[in-house]
C-alpha cells in the first residue's frame, strides 16, 4: 500500500530559541536541537542540520507518490492516506482504460465551460445577441449558486436560487413629509443605475410626471411611489423560465459534448408564465392600426434618422407580414419582389428567428405604396437605416400618441412594437383564415402558440360566435317562450311569457290546456301536433315498488304529445 509523507525543509534558527538534546526515536540516538515558541504559542522542538546553523522541519502537508510523481494531498494524515489510495485506484483504471474519460473537463472552472458555450452558439449559426444574453443569463445561475466546477450542479440549488427570484425584494420606506425627489434620491431608493433610470420610467409611462428642468428636475411622491412598487418586485415566471431554459440548455450541451456522464438539471422543469404576466400586448383594431399609420405619415418627428412618412410604411409593413422589429431592420430594396403576380417580402436566414428564409406575402395596397417607396433607393441598403430596432417600443410610442391610442390600455396591456404582429395574426383569425394558415404565416412551430398568445379575441368577436348558433328552444308568439314544464305529466305544458325587449326579466308562467287557444308552435321546423286526443294507446310500466334510488316511485307516462309527434 502506497504510503504518505512529509517533506523536510530547513529554516533559520529563530531568536531566542534554547539549544537543547534531544534523542532521536528512528535512531535511538541523542541529536542536537531547538526549543520555541512558535506562531500560534505552542512549544516547537526542532532538530538542527549537522552543521547547526539551521533548523529541520517538516511540511504542513501530507505527499504521496502517484505514477511515479508527488502529489500533494491534505494536512491530516488519514485523509491524505483515504486520498492517496483513491488516486492510485485511478492510475490503475486509466492504465487498463477505463479510467473517467470527464475527468480532465470536471477540473476545469465552469466560467471556462460558458465562454465556450457561447462560442458553440455563434458557430452553429445564433445571433450575437442571443448567445451573449444566454451566456448571461447561465452566469447569473452559476454565480448565484456558488457552483464552481461541473460536479458542484445540483438541481436543487438552481431551484432555490430561481425562486429566490420571484421572490419580492424589501420595500424602502420614503421619508415622512417629502413631496418631490431628485433625480439621484429616486435612483438609490430604486437601486437602479443612473443611465437605464429614464427607461424605467418611459416603461412605467411616467416620464411626463416630472416638473422643472435640469438640476431643478423633481418626480413627486406618486412616482416615486408607483416606481418603487413596479421595481420592488421579484422576477416574473417568465424570466425565471428564461434563466432555467438557459441553464438546461447549458447542462445538455455539456452532455452532448461529452464533458460529463448526465445532466443534472433534467428533473427541473418551467412554471406556469400565466399565472403572473408581467408584460401584456395587445392587438389594435383596423380603425387604431389606419389612425396610427396616418398619424406617422403625417409627424415632423424624426427618431433616429426614420421621419414621419418612413415610420408609416414601417409599421403597414409589419402589421401585413407579421415581421419583427429586427428583421425588418434588414430589409433591403432586392428583399420585395412588387412586380410578379404575387408580391412578396422576404427575410434572409440570417436575420430571421428560426434561422430559415422567410417568404411573406404582401397585400395588393402595401405593395403598391411600396413601388413608389422604394423608387430611387440605393441596392444593398437597409430601407429603413439606423438604430431604431433597439427603442421601436419608443419609437412606436411618439406616433401611438399622436394618433389619440394609449400605449396601455385599463388592462395594462401595452401596445409596444411586437403588438403589430399580434395584430397581424389576430386580423388573420378575424378574416377567417384557417388555424394551420394562420400558423404557417406566423411562422410559428407550435400552434398553440398561435393562438392562444398572439390571437386575440374580443368581446365582440365572442358575441358574433354566438350569434351564429341555431336556435335550440321553442318559440311562441312573437316575444314569447314555450317551454314545456320539465316535469309535467298532465298532458298540458307551460308558456314562460318574455315581452320583447324586456331582457328576460319579469317571466310570467301562462298554462294552456289541450285545445286551448294560444297553442305554441315548435321551433323554426316545426312538428305537426296530429290528433291529440284519446285514441293514443296508453303507455305504462307494470306497477311495482321502484328500485332504490329511484326518483319517482311507479312512473306513469300519461304526455299524449309523446305518441303524437312525428
């Protein structure tokens, strides 16, 4: 068994130290050495070299030989003992070959494994950003966790730490009796960062409660309070899922790439986003959606090199092929084909979501609008130029507000610019497009996200549904209701009477007997009524105790109308 060790090492005498001799137990010979007091206080008792100018000692940590080197292992001698057998086990496997083939990626730091990760993600085609934000959003998992190398991942931990995220941070107090707050006082009760605090604010659609200017700029209490209970708050379900879809995705690709035997995350799995939807879109109706486009034909403004007749036919382009803010961001004059018989936009699979060349078609007055638009411009450019798809939510909002459309509705739903694909595809649903159609021109993998996210379905459009089912109850006199008396067995019925237009309040009970006049006509098809009278022969049920749990004990059924119809 391979035994642990020591290194010896010399060191000066130190000051004041007593010469004394002491006798040496592996020789059993007495040998020249020194008494201390060391470091901690404790009494040390070296031996001196043979020359005795200086001191022997010993190292504070346990060696072992493994495959011909040293290795070093731990100050405790029985741990060192455990950690050298396990070492040697492991030379012996490898040398057999069936040694860890993980080992040499378990030592290596998981901040290593995540640049790596992200440079997978560029290679197999993602976009920059995408592969910078996962790497992030990995790196916050791992930091917060205190995760260091691969063996350290425990689900676990990456659960706690995602529900310490939704979790509501501690609300800070603001000072009794403050009415306006400067710019630096609301930024440290936010926590936020000076630079992103004007964002905050344009999203809470605040950025109009100030008053003054400059160093004499101060937000009231209502902001400040409206701020803190919008910031103070714990990451939404949907931002968890993200971090969690980031880490898994992590963990898989560390398996696929065979720098470790299992993914030890697969037992995670996402929350319910629904249950807290933090950010709501909207779709806007046909009348908000040609307000909008006039609006922006008609605005001086110019937001980022876009004016206002440029921004008109950014967003009818959106709204009629469903494209994304950054996709059309691409758009050059070669990517519209206006002179076939189906004009068409396309979106190159470079820039495109799913990472595949995307075919719209476009509708026969955009394309129109769009031979005069594009008339003059240079090939190979953008057609829409600039930074705009960084703040269309901002850009979107300058003409929002000039057309009268809030950017938030009494719901909260918002109306930034990926609602314009919203509407796109709930213009779809309302035109009667079928279900895979709507799909296919989303350009979505899963139905469901289809329609239930960006299908939207107003009151309006239920009550027209509706309207379209048959009549199922039978109809009397105009304004009237016959319903026959659900446990009747005299042969006669009840009229429920409903006078037009009173909302179905105040129903009186009329009855008519047979024969009677004011006898209810059946439904739109009626049945014919023939000879009701005597001649039906009886129908009945031998006469007996009825079984349990029967409601009517010896059922007689006496309704002539039942041998009547047919």
């Amino acid at each position: 068994m391979a035994r642990v060790f020591r290194k010896q090492y010399t060191y000066p005498i130190p000051a004041g130290a007593e010469r004394v001799t002491i006798k040496d137990k592996k020789t059993d010979k007495d040998r020249p050495a020194v008494r201390f007091k060391g470091a901690d206080g404790k009494t040390v008792v070296a031996f001196l070299t043979e020359k005795g100018d200086r001191c022997r000692g010993h190292s504070p940590h346990w060696y072992g030989t493994v495959g011909g080197e040293q290795v070093k292992l731990c100050s405790n001698r029985t741990a060192a003992e455990m950690m050298l057998a396990e070492l040697v086990r492991k030379a012996e496997r490898a040398e057999a070959g069936i040694g860890d083939p993980f080992e040499a990626h378990h030592k290596r730091p998981l901040a290593e494994h995540v640049e790596d990760y992200r440079r997978q993600l560029l290679a197999k085609g993602d976009t920059e950003k995408h592969a910078r934000q996962t790497a992030r959003y990995v790196e916050a998992v791992l930091v917060g966790c205190k995760f260091v190398f691969i063996p350290d991942v425990v689900a676990s931990a990456v659960a706690e730490f995602l529900h310490g995220l939704r979790l509501d941070p501690v609300r800070p107090d603001l000072p009794p009796g403050q009415e306006l707050f400067t710019k630096g006082e609301v930024v440290a009760l936010l926590g936020v960062h000076p630079t992103g605090f004007s964002l905050l604010l344009r999203r809470a659609c605040l950025h109009g409660t100030a008053t003054g200017n400059g160093k004499a700029r101060r937000y009231p209490r209502a902001t400040v309070e409206a701020l803190l209970d919008r910031n103070c708050r714990g990451r939404g379900p949907s931002t968890s899922n993200a971090y969690l879809t980031a880490v898994k995705g992590f963990t898989h690709w560390l398996v696929r790439d065979r720098r470790t035997g299992t993914g030890p995350l697969t037992i995670l799995s996402r929350v319910n986003a629904n249950a807290d939807v933090r950010r709501s879109r909207r779709a806007l109706h046909e009348p908000d959606l040609r307000a909008l486009l006039n609006a922006a034909a008609e605005s001086a403004s110019v937001f980022r090199g876009l004016d206002g007749p440029a921004r008109s036919m950014l967003y009818a382009v959106g709204m009629t092929t469903g494209f994304r803010a950054g996709e059309l961001a691409t758009l050059e004059p070669g990517s519209f084909t206006l002179d076939g018989e189906q004009p068409t936009a396309t979106v190159k699979a470079g820039y495109s979501k799913n990472r595949r060349t995307s075919v719209q078609p476009l509708p026969p007055d955009v394309a129109l609008a769009l031979r005069g638009y594009l008339d003059g411009r240079p090939a190979g450019e953008p057609v829409w130029p600039g930074s705009w798809a960084e703040d269309a939510a901002d850009m979107l909002r300058i003409d929002l507000e000039a057309a009268g459309i809030p950017f938030a509705d009494a719901e909260g739903r918002v109306c930034d610019f990926h609602a314009l694909r919203h509407s796109y595809i709930t213009l779809l649903q309302r035109s009667g497009v079928h279900p895979k159609v709507a799909q296919e021109l989303a350009r979505h993998s899963d139905i469901n996200l289809t329609m239930r996210t960006y299908t939207h379905a107003h009151l309006h459009d239920l009550a027209g549904a509706v309207d379209g089912l048959p009549a199922l109850l039978p109809t009397g006199r105009p304004g009237e209701i016959a319903v026959l008396k659900a446990t009747g067995t005299d042969g006669a019925c009840t009229l429920l009477a409903r006078p037009v237009g009173s909302g179905g309040e105040n129903m009186g009970a009329v009855e008519n007997s047979e024969g009677g006049k004011g006898q209810p006509t059946i439904g739109r098809n009626p049945l014919p009524v023939k000879g009701v009278g005597t001649d039906c022969d009886p129908v009945g049920v031998e006469e007996r105790t009825a079984p349990r749990r029967t409601r009517t004990c010896n059922p007689l059924i006496k309704s002539q109308l039942l041998c009547q119809l047919s």
